[in-house]
C-alpha cells in the first residue's frame, strides 16, 4: 500500500499568528483585468495578466486562425475574439472580488 505524502509546508498559504493564513495566489486588480481584457483581449493580454498562460495562447492561436479566415474568405472572423474579449471584460467588470478572486485563482488589491 502507497503511503501517503503531506502538502508542502507553503501549499496552501503561510500560517500567521493565531491561526490565520496568508494565501500565496498573486495580487491581481480586477479593474486592470477588465481593462486589458477590452482593449488588448483580442491577443490574450488579460489572461497572461492573470498567469493563464494556456488561456492566453489559446486566445492568441484563435486570433491568428481567424485573421487568416479573414483573409482567406470574405466573412469578418476576427469579429470572434472581439465580442470574446468585450464579454470577458463585461463579466470581469460584473464579477464581486471574491469571486473574481475564486474564479482566477489571484488575491485582490
């Protein structure tokens, strides 16, 4: 039988005085969250911000496809990641700080 192994000291946070824990997520604003979401969404900026590498490339590999449709076919295809963006920063805008906080996994400012 596997014998189990503990959670490194730090895994979850560091313990203060009188049973208090400091979380180790980056501090992220979510205003500035909303803000490279709706102006620099469309390559990924806020989701980098937020240390979502993957999401980031995804948004970035979902621009450059739909820039090459774009030029490909007559349908404006980069409209996608636009409206995906303008969405993301709405709902960043919408959100409470703790959930913000919950959803991305950061601490609020």
């Amino acid at each position: 039988m596997a014998k189990k192994t503990a959670a490194p000291a730090n895994a979850y946070g560091t313990k203060l005085g009188f049973g208090t824990m400091r979380s180790n997520h980056p501090v992220r604003s979510r205003y500035m969250a909303c803000a490279l979401a709706m102006i620099f969404g469309i390559i990924g900026a806020n989701q980098f911000y937020l240390r979502n590498i993957g999401r980031g490339l995804l948004k970035l590999l979902l621009t450059v496809v739909c820039i090459v449709l774009d030029v490909l076919f007559a349908p404006p295809f980069t409209l996608i990641p636009v409206i995906l963006s303008l969405f993301t920063g709405l709902m960043y805008l919408i959100q409470s700080d703790e959930s913000f906080a919950k959803r991305n996994h950061v601490r609020t400012i």
